[in-house]
C-alpha cells in the first residue's frame, strides 16, 4: 500500500475517495522504563526509553491505520500525518490519520 503525506501520487489517479481512516493507540511507559526514564531525564539530552514507547506507539498506530485502509478497500493513504496527546499523566494517545484513496496507473 502507497502511504504519503502528500495529495497526490506521482504515476497515480486518484479515481475514489474512501474516507478518513486512523489507527489509534494509547501507551504508557511502563513501571521499568518509566523509571528509568525519570533518572536519565535529571541530566538531560535524549531519553532512549522514552523514544522506544514513541517509536513503538507510533509503529503500532500506522498499522492499525493500514489495517482500516484495507479493510475500506483502498489502494493508497494520502495527507497521512501523525498527532499525539497526552491522554493522563504518564499515557499518551498516538493518532495515524489520513484519507483512503482507490488510485490507478496514469498512462502517457
């Protein structure tokens, strides 16, 4: 499946529009890596196991954001993007959004 956060498709026509779909996930860092986390963050710079849960939360979202896309009968996501809010002290809800297209080959 083609997944850009463009409008279009080079190559492609968009000849359907499915709707808007999303993959949607909620993480927590985790009793380990929450504490963990909070001991590195006292000296500052990158917090790998912090960037783990977001990397993963991210991850777990596109696909559940491909799997509704498929599941609509698209060929292709167009205007994907990501949002992220905290949903309670210590969660985060991770959003992979964008529409569902049905594309075809243009031929010159």
């Amino acid at each position: 499946m083609i997944v850009t956060t463009g409008n279009e498709i080079a190559g492609y026509q968009i000849i359907e529009y499915r709707g808007v779909i999303r993959g949607i996930v909620v993480r927590s860092t985790g009793i380990a890596r929450g504490l963990v986390g909070g001991i590195r963050s006292i000296g500052g710079g990158n917090i790998p196991e912090y960037a783990d849960v977001c990397e993963e939360a991210r991850r777990h979202a596109y696909e559940l954001m491909l799997q509704h896309a498929r599941e609509a009968g698209a060929d292709a996501i167009i205007g994907m993007r990501y949002d992220a809010t905290e949903f309670m002290q210590g969660a985060t809800e991770v959003l992979a959004y964008g529409t569902a297209v049905k594309i075809q080959p243009v031929h010159f």
